[in-house]
C-alpha cells in the first residue's frame, strides 16, 4: 500500500459498502472497524478478534472476516 493508499481501496468494491454496518452482531462490531484492524497488521481471524472483538460471539461472521483478511492481504 502506497502512502496516499487508504485501506479501503485495496477491497474490491463490493466489499465497501455499508461500511458503518455490524458484520458482527454479536459484538456490535462495524465492517469498517474490521477493515482497519486487517489495516493495522491483523492478519488472522484471531488477530481481528483481539483488535475488534469480532468473531468472538457466536462466530457466525468469520467467513465474512475471513474473506475480508483474504482480499486485503491476499492468500494468507
């Protein structure tokens, strides 16, 4: 990522909407706090949860965290 690159520009563009909804529902956590945490460095399910809380309820939006890990950092 350049230094004028925002995070949200390495998602294709399906993946930004509604930015400021609960992916996680558990825990009331919005996708774009999630964006920010893979951001920052988390490059793992486990490294989101610690950051954000998310996934951390009843898991039913890992697939979702996992694919946003995907796309942003690539195949981990």
């Amino acid at each position: 990522m350049t230094s004028n690159e925002k995070p949200i520009e390495k998602l294709p563009e399906i993946l930004t909407r509604d930015l400021n909804a609960n992916l996680c529902v558990c825990n009331e956590v919005i996708k774009i706090d999630i964006i920010n945490a893979i951001a920052n460095g988390a490059m793992s399910i486990e490294e989101v949860r610690r950051q954000t809380y998310a996934t951390d309820g009843n898991g039913c939006c890992k697939h979702d965290v996992g694919r946003l890990i995907e796309c942003y950092w690539g195949k981990v």
